[in-house]
C-alpha cells in the first residue's frame, strides 16, 4: 500500500496550460480576489503569467509562488506584505497597489536561503559523521549531482544537465518535489529527502529560514517494491520467472548481471595475463588469479598486506578494504571481519608470490611503483580503453581474448566473483559456508551472484 503523502498542500501553486504557465490559488484567498476583482471567485482563482513553459520559467514562477504564499500566509501583515502588483515577485499582473489600500510601503523581503546553499552548510557538518567513501560516492556525489539536476550519460560518459535542479530553488515543496521528479533510484531518493530534512530541521535550530513547515518530510512517498522476494513472476509473453531470475532495482548493475565465467574460460583469462608481454598486465596475473580462486571483492585484494595471509594455519583474514577514490583503507563492505580458508591450490599461489623479504605490512598484491592498485588501474590490463583523438585502442587481457574469439563474451573484473561463487556452487560446496567466506547472504548469492545453470534438472533419488 503506497504511502500517504504528509506534505501539506501549497496555497499558491504552479501549473501549466497550452504551453502558458499559471498560478493556482487556494479558495482561502477567494475573499482576497474579492477585494480584487470586485466579486468572489466560484471556485479556486488562476491566473495567467504570461510566461511560456521552460525550466528558467518553471524556476521564477515557483519562486514567486513561495513569496506570495509566505507573504499571504501572515494574518496579520499580509496587506503590508502582499504586493498584488506583483512586481515584488518579479512579476507583473494587472492590478495596482491602490486595489487594497495598503497601509504602508511594501517592504523588501529577504528571501529564502536556495536548497544548494542549505546543502553546502549541510556538508561541511556531515562529512565527519559518514565513512569517506561513503561521503565523496553518496553526498558529495550523487545526492549533490541530483540536486543540480545532473543526470549521468552513459554514452559519453559526462554529466548532461537536464536544466530541472533544486539547487538554485529557495528551499521550498517545488524544490522537494523536483528531488521526487529526479531518475534516481528510489533507494537514493529516499535517502536524499532524508538528509534534507535534517538539513533543513538543522537550519531551522540555527533561526536561517522563516519556513516553520519542513517541505523535504515527504520521504514517505518514496515506495520501494516491497512484494515477497521469492514470489514468481510472468513476463509480459507469459513466461514465467523465477524469483531468483527477477532482478532488484536497486543494486550495483554488475550485481545485477549473474553471468559467470566457465571455469575453461576462468583458466584461460588467467593464462593470457602470466604469459602477456606487456609489463603491467603481467604484473596484474596474481591479483587476477587471486580475485578467481576467492570470489572476494576488489578493494578487500588491493588492501590485503601479508600480516594477513597466515600460511601456516591455512588462513586468510579479511577486514580491510582500499577504496581508490579517497586513495584510503577503509572497512570492508559489511564492515565485518572473516577468516577465508585456503585450499591447496589458493595456498600454492601465496606461497609462490610472496617475497622472501616480505615484512608484515607490505600489500599483497601492488603496481609495478609500488603503490595500491585501484579499480581504475585493474580495469586498464583487463577492460578496453576508449579510442582518443590521435592515439590508438590499448586493449585489456580480456577484451583481447573476446575479439579473438577465445572467450564467449566480455565480463568485468567484478564477474571474478560471480565465478568463484557459480563454480564453488555448482561443485556442491555447502552454500552457508560460501556466504560466509564471500561475506553476503545465502538468498544474495541466489539472486546475484550465481549464474543459473539452466541444463539442471531434479535428480532421480
């Protein structure tokens, strides 16, 4: 059941017709059109701007709305407040300031603080409170992209601006409907409108808005699919899909992608990179045959240092991981600590990689400079990397192994993963003990990380 929206109602509301835009006003002013137009409106008064339909339209209109609302909305100074001249609000009607006999000069109000500098104020108290990467990847990130009303192209990989932002609004229901109207997910919206209405609750305790309604407590509207997650589904031509077939809407898309390597294909991959000439893809084979044969995520590999790896126990202790975009060591995904236990031939690749010299703090696996690797530098020997103007292709090991035919198709480094756990899976290996060592649930692993055999059948017990 979809949730009732709270939000209480503007007063004074934008629309459009014909491609014209309009005000709305709630028939709690048909006294004030009264006084106006000398005879009360039968039902709920519009009025034409002028203006035609654009987002920089959009913008001044709902702007001017907000003031007039605020302005009307003060029972005992609106004759002072309200200019139905309009001139005040940037706009311009037909009628005079004479039409109500104002008392005094209209004054000039301060008007209210824009959504984008709420939002700037909001970071710099936030960020000590939320994980790094959490913070650059969510807030300073996505949430303030959304704000600016930046939608991410995949095709060429920028920002197109779709000109319908917050950012530059004065905090108002426009601007949190603007948030709702966005293509993010509806996972991140939820969490957008909630740390807005902390925002705005925070700017309210400092006395910086004359707002006493907090427009952003409309996170209630913001629904996620909540039907049972092991119910079966059709398909528009009547196919029937199982619930580990139906894929989640809010998950990383390489998630949501189960396809796995076969284990010929895994081998091959492996191969390709130890016996590459180039240096850096060389250097990459460990780290790649690592990520194979544990299943475990990136950043938990370029973070792994040596005091970790416990040969004489058959251990593998995983707390840690490096995310590169902060350039620090972080906890893992599910801030946990979990021991992997080796099997020979895991064991037989850390035995044969370690440096004699190797002291305890030393990184597992690095670049050929010593530093950390990151997404970035694993996706340069293993992904394609675009064309540029006046410069050649440079291939990856395994777009090199698909455009020869050798491989089936492209999978990202991530699909490591899916591997380790599709293989261990369809061996028979007890699924409790893989979530536990792949650190993610038994129904997670079902739903996106174990590619279906579909040649599987009931066994005949």
């Amino acid at each position: 059941m979809q949730a009732k929206n709270t939000a209480p109602k503007p007063l004074v509301s934008v629309y459009a017709e014909k491609g014209v835009l309009a005000f709305r006003f709630s028939s709690k002013y048909n006294s004030l059109f009264e006084i106006l137009d000398g005879k009360a409106p039968t039902k709920q008064r519009t009025m034409g701007l002028g203006l035609r339909e654009s987002p920089e339209n959009w913008k001044l209109a709902q702007s001017a709305a907000l003031r007039i609302e605020r302005d009307l909305s003060d029972s005992e100074n609106w004759q002072i407040l309200f200019d139905p001249t309009f001139v005040k609000y940037g706009l311009a009607v037909k009628y005079t300031s004479a039409a109500l006999k104002l008392a005094a000069p209209i004054p000039e109000v301060e008007p209210e603080i824009t959504v984008g500098a709420m939002w700037e104020d909001y970071l710099i108290w936030k960020q000590p409170q939320v994980e790094p990467s959490t913070f650059q990847a969510s807030f300073s990130g996505t949430f303030t992209n959304t704000l600016k009303g930046l939608v991410w192209d995949k095709k060429t990989s920028t920002f197109s601006n779709t000109q319908n932002g917050a950012w530059d609004l004065p905090i108002s229901t426009a601007a949190a409907n603007l948030v709702l109207a966005h293509t993010l997910c509806a996972q991140n919206k939820k969490k957008l409108l909630s740390a807005l209405s902390e925002a705005f609750t925070r700017l309210q305790s400092q006395g910086k808005t004359k707002l006493t309604v907090n427009p952003f407590l409309i996170v209630n509207t913001v629904t996620e699919n909540k039907t049972d997650k092991y119910k079966s589904s059709f398909t528009v031509d009547g196919v029937i899909r199982l619930w580990y077939e139906i894929q989640d809407s809010e998950t990383n898309p390489e998630e949501k992608d189960r396809r796995a390597f076969t284990k010929d294909e895994r081998d091959v991959i492996i191969k390709a990179f130890y016996e590459s000439d180039k240096p850096g893809q060389l250097q990459a084979a460990s780290l790649v045959e690592f990520l194979f044969l544990t299943g475990c995520r990136s950043g938990e590999a370029f973070a792994l240092t040596w005091n970790n790896v416990r040969c004489d126990n058959n251990q593998i202790v995983i707390h840690k991981s490096y995310a590169g975009g902060i350039k620090q060591v972080k906890a893992t995904k599910k801030n946990d600590t979990r021991l992997f236990l080796m099997y020979p031939k895991l064991r037989e690749l850390l035995l044969r990689i370690k440096p004699v010299d190797a002291q305890p703090n030393d990184l597992v696996f690095h670049l050929m400079n010593g530093n950390s690797y990151n997404s970035s530098s694993l996706n340069d020997v293993w992904n394609h990397v675009p064309s540029q103007k006046g410069r050649l292709r440079r291939l990856g090991v395994v777009t090199q192994l698909v455009e020869s035919g050798i491989i089936s198709c492209y999978l990202s480094p991530y699909h490591t993963r899916h591997t380790f756990i599709t293989l261990q899976a369809r061996g028979g290996v007890d699924l409790v003990m893989l979530s536990g060592i792949c650190s993610t649930g038994v129904d997670v692993i079902m739903k996106h990380y174990l590619e279906h055999d579909k040649s599987a059948s009931p066994l005949d017990l």
